[in-house]
C-alpha cells in the first residue's frame, strides 16, 4: 500500500469529516475514525491493502450504491450487514460524492439538534 496516498486520503477526510459540528478523530482498531459524541461515523479502512472509508448509510442505500458501482462501493465486513457503506478512495473517487456520503453518515449517528446544522449535502441534495 501506498503510505503517501494514505496519508493524503487521510487528510482529505479530516477536511470533510472536522468540519461537521462537535466531529472529531480518534484512532480505534488500528484505523482512524471520525465521531460525533462518541458515536462512529466514517472510519478510513486500510488493512486489506486497498484504501476506502466506511460509513453508515440510510435502509436500501447499501444494495442501490454497490449494484450500480461495485468498483467503487462495497460491503464492509463487521458493519455491512447494519446497513454501512464501504467507498474505494484508491480509485480516484468523486469526492463530492464521498462528502455527500459522509455527511448523510453523520446525520444518521448524530443528535437531531446537530444533524439540523449540517446543510443536506454539499451540493444541497441528497
């Protein structure tokens, strides 16, 4: 694997990821993972030798993203039967898509009160 890539997806992230209200970074499992209160909403996966995030995603999202881009997205182990999306980062992603992802993700984990803060997408949609 590519340190220099990791760490330049990493970096990516934490600029979607830290600027949602209260989000922040802690290491779990050898991975890093973005919380809000305490409650994982996007992890960056590395083990299996190709670099993606993780993120919860809404009923049916899981089955509708993978059946049209399995390239792409994926089925995470451990959390894809609760529903959790898993998006490729090492193939030159649409990072406007990955940013809707993730702030989806965070809507679902979130309280209400902060999930209301966070406009829809960056695009404004869903």
């Amino acid at each position: 694997m590519d340190e220099a890539f990791l760490s330049r997806a990493t970096e990516r992230m934490r600029s979607i990821c830290l600027t949602l209200p209260e989000a922040t970074e802690k290491e779990a499992w050898g991975d890093v993972t973005f919380r809000v209160r305490d409650k994982i909403f996007a992890m960056i996966k590395s083990g299996d030798g190709r670099v993606s995030v993780w993120c919860k995603a809404p009923p049916g999202s899981q089955q509708v993203l993978v059946g049209a881009d399995p390239n792409t997205f994926f089925v995470p182990p451990y959390v894809g039967p609760k529903g959790w999306i898993g998006v490729r980062l090492d193939r030159g992603p649409d990072w406007e898509e990955v940013d809707a992802i993730v702030r989806r993700s965070y809507r679902l984990v979130s309280p209400k009160r902060l999930a209301a803060m966070v406009e829809r997408t960056s695009r404004g949609k869903d």
